[in-house]
C-alpha cells in the first residue's frame, strides 16, 4: 500500500459516494489506473464494503449505552457462549474484548431508556455465564469518525501526491 493508496481509503471514507472521476481528481490518477487501484483494494479486502451514514436520533435511536460486561468464567465455551448470543442481539453495533477489569465492552443503540430496560433484562441477562454488567449512558457525542488517521503516526490527511 503506498501513499496514493493511503489518499484513495482517506477519500472513500471521506465520501464513499464519489464517482470514479472525481476520486481520480482528488489523488491526482487517470480515471482507469484509479479504477484498478480500487479494484485492488477491494479484492485485498482492505476496502470491505460501503454503506450509508445514517443519524442514529433521526433513525428512532437516541440512546447510546456502553455497556461492560464481567464473565463468572474465562473458558472457551461461556466465550463463545456470549459472543454467540451478543451476535444476534441487533441493538448491539459494538462489541469489543477488553483488556482491565471488564472483559468486553458493548455500545448499544436503542429508542428509550424504558426499551433499553427491556433489552437488558430479556435479552441481555438472559445470557448464560455472565457476572456483572454496568451501564453508562452517553449524553452526546463530541466526536464520531469513520476515517482513520494515516499509519505511521502523521496527523491529518493524507499529503496528496502528484
């Protein structure tokens, strides 16, 4: 991956919408050696697919919870077991394995504090081998970036190449 790579992934995280034209534009290519690089980056996985943004309050979704959750037991069956289950629950978008005092680490988006209630104590309690759950609500959100910082540690966008 090299540096017009790097601005390719910057723009299409930027704007997924792009056309091709405008993409070749932006890093400077001819529309078809930008075409191939792309294509290559979707073959290579890197680029795995592009979707919509939508805002989670107009959706119907003002709640954002992060949820931690201890496990009684660390075995590959009651891991497994919970990860199987938080799979399916759909109000989860996230599920991160913790390093600390929590094993993993939900956000959940949901209608209402009354529904979340719902979600916890049917779905969520209901799941075999766990030992707490804490919930914190989020009042707002600050920042929210789906494009990633260049590797290597440099701040900003990608320089662009000519």
């Amino acid at each position: 991956m090299d540096a017009v790579d790097l601005q390719i992934i910057h723009e299409l995280q930027a704007d997924g919408r792009l056309s091709n034209q405008d993409l070749a534009d932006r890093v400077r290519l001819s529309p078809s050696p930008c075409l191939r690089r792309v294509r290559r980056l979707e073959e290579s996985g890197l680029i795995g697919g592009y979707t919509a943004m939508v805002d989670q309050v107009a959706f119907g979704l003002p709640i954002t919870v992060f949820v931690r959750v201890r496990l009684e037991r660390h075995t590959g069956e009651a891991v497994n077991v919970f990860e199987e289950h938080v799979g399916r629950i759909e109000h989860i978008q996230d599920c991160y394995l913790m390093a600390g005092s929590s094993d993993y680490l939900l956000r959940v988006v949901i209608e209402s504090l009354e529904a979340y209630e719902i979600l916890v104590r049917t779905q969520i309690h209901a799941i075999p081998g766990i030992a707490s759950i804490e919930s914190s609500f989020a009042f707002g959100s600050v920042k929210q970036s789906k494009v990633f910082p260049r590797p290597g540690g440099s701040s900003g966008p990608p320089a662009r190449t000519r």
